[in-house]
C-alpha cells in the first residue's frame, strides 16, 4: 500500500502538497531496533544499558517519568515532596497499582516495600554486582555502607578490610550475602516506608534527588515474585517469567527478530493516558533494511542513512521529498571511547597500541587532528555541524542558577568557541600535526611501530556500520596520515559484548552516554580511576588494568577534581564550576574524543513533539500519549507540530 502511495506521490508531487489531515490514528504500532540492540536483560535493575532500557521502561512503573517537554510527571508516584530543603524526599505512591504476568493476570499488589526489594538488590553486591549502585551510593544515607557491606560478606571479609588485587570471592559470602532481607538493609540505609509513603534521606540537600525517580536504581520489586523466582531466578529472568507493573506486557519475542508489547489489561492507569493495542518492535540488520520494511508499510517510520537521505533530499521528484523531516537530538554524547588494555585476538597484550594510546600526544593529536564533519555527515547529510559534540556530559542536563547549560561552563573552560557552526573549529591542522610528530618521537623511542594498528569492530551483516567504518578510515587518512595510524576494520557475529569487549579486542568504540539524573556527576562518575561502580572505567576503557605512570597519575588527577567537586551540595553553581574544570582536564587529555549528538532524518507517522522526551533518565521510549497518523506526515505538518510545541 505504501509503495502504491510513493508511486502516486511521485505523480502528483509538482501539483501540490498531499494533505493527510483526517487521517486515522495508528492502534498497532511498528517500530524497530538494529540488531545490533537485541535487548540482554530483562532485569530492570541489572541493565544499565539503552538497549535493555528503551523495552524495560514499558513494563514496569517506576516512581516518576516525563513529558513531551521533558517535565517530570508523577507515574507511580502520584506526589513527592521534601518537607526540608532537599534532605529528606517523600514519594506517596497511588492505590490499586497491580503486578501481572505475561498474560495481564493479576499477581500481586503494587505496595511500597517493593521498593525497599528493589534497592536491597541494586545495593546488594553478592545480587546486582555494581550496576547502578553509583547514583544511591552518592546520595542516600548508609547506601554505600551497605554495598561495601555486601562485598565485604561475597568476599568472605571484615567490613572495612581493604581487598587485595587478588581477592577472590568466597562461595559462602556469597550465599550469604544473597540470603540477606530487609533487616540489615532498613538497619543501615536512609530509606523508609510509612502506608503509601516512600521516604528517602538524602546525605546533604540535593534539588535534583527527584530526577533519579525517573530511572531504574530507584525502581521496584515485588518481594512475593523475589521469593517465587528466587534471587538466581531474577539475576536471569526472562521475559515470560516477569512480573509486569507498567502499560505493557510481552507476549511475544523472537531473539533477534521481533517481540510484541501487548496494552495491559486492567492497567491502573488506563484512564488517563493513551496506550497503542500493540507496539511490535522488528530487528533489522541495519538501516537499509529498515527502510525496505516502511516503503512497503510495515513500519510506521525510519529514520535515514546517508545514502537514503541523500537520495531522497537532492531529488525534489522523489516520492517522500516533501516527507523529510529533522528528528529530535536523542539524550546521547556520544564519543570515541579509547581502550587502554587491548588484547590480540590469541589473548596477548597488544603493546603497540597500548603504547601508543597511553601517550597523552598521540591522543591529542586525535583530538585536534581530525575534522569529524564526513563523519557527523553519515548522522545528518544535510546539516552535519549540527550534530558537533565539544563537551564530554549531554546538552541540557543540567543548568546554573540564571539558566546557563552546565556543558557551556565546560567549553569556556576548554576555550573553544561553541558558537561557530560554520565549520568543525575543534580541528586545528597545524596543531594536530605538531602533536603527530611529537607523538611519533616519543613513541619510537619507546619502541612503537608505525603505522599504529586500530581495531575497530563492527556487525558482520551490517552494511551500513561497514560504510561508516569506511568514513572513519578515510577521515584518519586524511588528516592524520596512513604512515601514523590505520584504521583496521573487524566484524563480530552476533554480540560485541561478548565477542569484542569483554575479550578486550577493540581498540575504539563509538560508545553514546545519557544521564540517568539531572546531574553531570552521572556522566563523569562513570570515567573515574578505580571506582568499581564506574561503568565506563570497568567495563569500556579498561583503564583500571594500564600500566602507563604518566596515563594513570592524569587519570587519578581527573579523578580527584571529580571527586572533590560532587561533594559541593551547598552551592549548585559552585559544584557545576568544580565539575566543568574536572570535565574540560578530560577532555583536553583526550581520554575519549567527544564526537557527535544524534540529530538525523526521518520519515514518520508519529509526531515526534507528542513523545515522552528528557535529557536524562529511561524514560524516552515509552509508548505512552503519543498522536500518530496512518498516513506519513509532511514536512509542512512536522513543522507545525514544532512551532505549536515551541509556542
């Protein structure tokens, strides 16, 4: 029906513009994800990543989400408060929220102890490991005592003792540590619950508490399904054994191909907002096929490549020319990520590159050395300046008292001039040249070769990544030369998490961070030296396992400028200063290079200004109050939607 629609547009284009008003409203959404983003989890609480996030958030309820224009709004959650400055936080939930399996039957009350289930478990090391501890560990009373009490029982030690290198977990400590309730937990964590009420105690007045509302470490679980599952049984629960309190249940997945979100039935607050009667997401091996899938209607939209962009935006007689339309930027800085301990493929160490990406010269030469605009064009075709990313923390995540974004302190203190977006003015020829031939002097004194090796990993089966890696070599060869370094492009099967990054094989990845909260610490304590809750550090950068002096005394010094300034809680604009020194002496050693925001094309028949948007938390992709057309919308009609929404 769709290609019908295209070929008669393509005739009536030159006469006038296709008016879709009166359309119907969409009931069945179809959307998609890469397969590159097969979800990983279905623990909420385990997940910190968008892939698992962007399903999750339509499942379970968390205390608050947002609006269209990024405002929280109360979800779970019905009021919150503090009735002391920002101290203490009191959530009062609302009556006749239900847990429900897979098929909407009814399994339990939602009541506010599940709650104090879902933070025991992110706090408790022996159930969650580390994953989203960072944020209540910085902000709730006892939090961090509590986790470092968890770890201290799976390691089978005192509370207190510092752990060897190598310390090894004990099998008893861990069972233990699994076994524990609530007890010791509500003995040692600012965390209560009163009738309906959650209350939390903060360890200073945090305005910004509420935004982590928004996101999975605060989220809920059932103590009933914790003890029918059991806490092995919820470490890798799946989605037919999940326990559901949101707009939507799964009742249909097919690894790597699609999974089907149902509308709850009997959905506590089915009333009040509007819910599709399914949302099917469809995996696509990349974009092109993605783009096959809307022409013939099997999508409701898409966003574009660069080819498809370009073809349609140069040929005013292309079907869907007066289609196109600027999508919203996503929450994403999205950077080159570094990584300082890379393994050779038989598990060696791969000296040559760890050499050389230790040395603070060649990673500036990088920084200052190439002009990312081929690269951001692969993102946004007809404006790609649009997409440049100076800073390492998000757009709009925080702001000073007299409004000024927090990322603007950071590019004064960088002295770059954000203003200009006439040209990539991060790039600087003569400099980066200058830092080539200081990098290649010290390097070959230490024995490096060159041309540097870096390996770069993408999905075999995916001809648009297989592009964009010919872009990336040929902007390092451009500007960097091929006598420095050479981008050497590799393919993965299925996971790069298990294939690529856990065996520590990619010398770079193209990694994108959103807040969780409205603060730059969730962006900066994710980079910090020896912080096992920093995702980056342990998970990406391997940072923790260089062996570099000089590498390693500059990390510890962001570090310190970090940590010294997230303990300004009396003075927000104080704290912000603080961060964005701490911020720009990242950027400026280059420990990764800030590339680009996620600001491209599409073709929908969703309006983009009805759906749920932030700077921070996993609220985005809810499928919630979104206004939809079965037909596409025009550019004209997008265009309408922004200046009404910016009115």
């Amino acid at each position: 029906m769709r290609r019908f629609l295209a070929l008669l547009l393509s005739v009536i284009m030159l006469m006038s513009v296709v008016s879709i008003a009166g359309a119907a409203e969409i009931t069945n959404l179809r959307t998609y994800e890469l397969s590159s983003a097969e979800v990983e989890t279905w623990n909420v609480h385990y997940s910190q990543a968008a892939r698992d996030l962007n399903v999750l958030c339509n499942l379970i309820d968390g205390l608050l989400t947002h609006n269209s224009k990024g405002a929280i709004v109360p979800n779970a959650a019905k009021e919150y408060s503090s009735p002391d400055g920002g101290v203490t936080w009191v959530f009062t939930l609302n009556e006749g929220m239900k847990w429900v399996d897979k098929d909407g039957n009814e399994k339990a009350d939602v009541v506010a102890e599940d709650w104090l289930w879902g933070l025991e478990w992110v706090l408790n090391f022996a159930k969650n490991d580390s994953l989203n501890v960072s944020m209540p560990a910085e902000m709730i009373v006892g939090a961090n005592d509590y986790y470092e009490y968890t770890k201290a029982m799976a390691y089978g030690v005192e509370p207190g003792t510092k752990l060897a290198d190598d310390a090894v977990l004990s099998e008893e400590g861990i069972a233990a540590a699994k076994a524990l309730g609530l007890d010791k937990f509500l003995e040692m964590v600012g965390i209560k619950v009163d009738g309906n009420d959650i209350i939390y105690t903060c360890l200073a007045p945090l305005p910004y508490f509420p935004s982590v509302g928004t996101y999975n470490c605060l989220y809920p679980l059932s103590g009933k399904f914790l003890e029918e599952v059991g806490v092995d049984g919820y470490r890798a629960i799946t989605w037919d054994k999940l326990w559901y309190s949101g707009p939507y249940t799964v009742t249909q997945y097919v690894h790597q191909n699609e999974k089907i979100l149902t509308k709850t039935p009997n959905y506590w607050n089915a009333d009040n907002v509007k819910l599709f009667d399914t949302v099917t997401i469809k995996m696509v091996e990349d974009t092109n096929k993605a783009y096959s899938l809307f022409e013939t209607g099997e999508l409701d939209h898409v966003t574009l490549n660069q080819s498809q962009l370009d073809t349609i935006y140069k040929n005013p007689s292309n079907p869907w020319h007066n289609y196109l339309s600027e999508c919203r930027p996503t929450k994403y800085s999205i950077h080159y990520h570094w990584v300082y301990d890379v393994k050779n493929e038989d598990g060696t160490p791969d000296d040559n590159w760890n050499k050389a990406i230790a040395n603070l010269a060649f990673r500036q030469s990088m920084l200052y050395g190439l002009d990312l605009t081929s690269y951001l064009a692969r993102t946004n075709a007809i404006n790609p300046l649009s997409c440049m990313n100076y800073a390492y923390t998000g757009n709009g995540v925080s702001v000073t008292s007299d409004g000024t974004d927090y990322t603007k302190l950071v590019l004064d203190e960088l002295g770059y001039d954000y203003g200009n977006r006439d040209s990539f003015n991060r790039y600087d020829a003569e400099k980066g040249a200058a830092l080539k031939k200081q990098a290649m002097e010290e390097l070959s004194a230490v024995g490096v070769t060159f041309p540097v090796e870096l390996k770069y990993y993408i999905k075999g089966d995916n001809q648009v990544a297989k592009d964009t890696a010919d872009v990336l070599t040929q902007m390092f060869s451009d500007y960097l030369g091929d006598d420095y370094i050479k981008v050497v492009t590799k393919t993965y099967v299925t996971s790069s998490t298990n294939e690529v990054i856990k065996p520590q094989l990619g010398c770079m990845y193209v990694t994108g961070w959103g807040a969780d909260f409205a603060d730059p610490i969730n962006f900066l304590g994710q980079e910090t030296y020896g912080d096992p809750q920093a995702y980056f550090s342990i998970h990406i950068s391997q940072i923790n396992k260089a062996t570099d002096e000089k590498l390693i005394a500059d990390y510890k010094e962001f570090t310190r400028l970090t940590e010294e300034a997230k303990v300004i809680y009396d003075d927000i604009d104080a704290r912000y200063a603080a961060l964005a020194k701490a911020e720009a002496f990242f950027v400026e050693h280059a420990f990764v290079i800030p590339a680009y925001y996620n600001i491209s094309w599409q073709l929908t028949s969703i309006n983009p200004y009805s759906q749920v948007y932030a700077s921070y938390g996993m609220q985005a992709y809810r499928y919630v109050d979104w206004e939809t057309n079965s037909d596409v919308y025009t550019t004209a009609d997008i265009e309408a939607f922004a200046d009404e929404y910016y009115k």
